[in-house]
C-alpha cells in the first residue's frame, strides 16, 4: 500500500516538477522524495507482479 507521501509524490512527479520543486513544495529534503519516490515504483511493480502471479493462476477474488 503506498503511503500517503508517496503518492503525493507520485502526483506532483507526473505535474513534471523535479525532485528539487516537490522538496520546495513539501517541505521535505530531496534525498527523501527520492526514496518516496523509489519506494512507490518499488511497490507498483511488486503490485503488478502479484496480479500478474494471480491471473496466471487463475485465482478469484473472495
């Protein structure tokens, strides 16, 4: 689950700001909205490989 950080993150990433602006924006050092940053793909990918992992083996929800 992303954390709420991350996703703001996330949200301002995709407005195009750099890492320094979201920082500014956050009140927030740059090396920790990079880890915000790398923490969220992280768990998107995982997400991704988890449903993949699911639809292969053919398992319903509930």
């Amino acid at each position: 689950m992303l954390t709420q950080k991350e996703i703001e993150v996330l949200k301002l990433k995709l407005k195009g700001l750099t890492q320094i602006e979201i920082s500014k924006k956050l009140k927030i050092s740059q090396p920790a909205v990079s880890s915000f940053y790398k923490n969220a793909l992280n768990k998107i990918k995982d997400a991704e490989e988890v449903l993949k992992l699911k639809k292969e083996l053919k398992i319903k929800d509930g």
